[in-house]
C-alpha cells in the first residue's frame, strides 16, 4: 500500500501544493512527491524557498 499523499504550505504566502494535484503550471504533474521536487525549487506565487514549507494536516 502507498503512502497516503501530503499537503505542503508555503509559510510566506499560503500557497498549497498538494501532492495529488501537482502543479502542471510549474511542470509538476499530479503525484509528484514533496521530496521529488527539487530542492531549489521556489513556492510560485512569493519566491519562498521549499525548506519554509510546512506539511499540514486538513
């Protein structure tokens, strides 16, 4: 069974990246995982580097 997909905040701007959903508009497609992003990776609205991101619960 597969690890349930997580939900990433930006703790600028509140920007959500959610695993299932990707982001197509940043070349992220859906189910790419947080830690398959790229480490200089920037939140797309505020410029937020990807370590000021907290995982969040809904």
């Amino acid at each position: 069974m597969s690890e349930p997909y997580k939900i990433w905040q930006c703790r600028t701007c509140g920007y959500i990246y959610e695993e299932a959903l990707g982001d197509p508009n940043e070349g992220l497609a859906p189910g790419t995982r947080w830690a398959d992003i790229p480490d200089d990776w920037i939140c797309p609205l505020c410029g937020t580097p990807k370590s000021d991101f907290d995982m969040i619960e809904l």
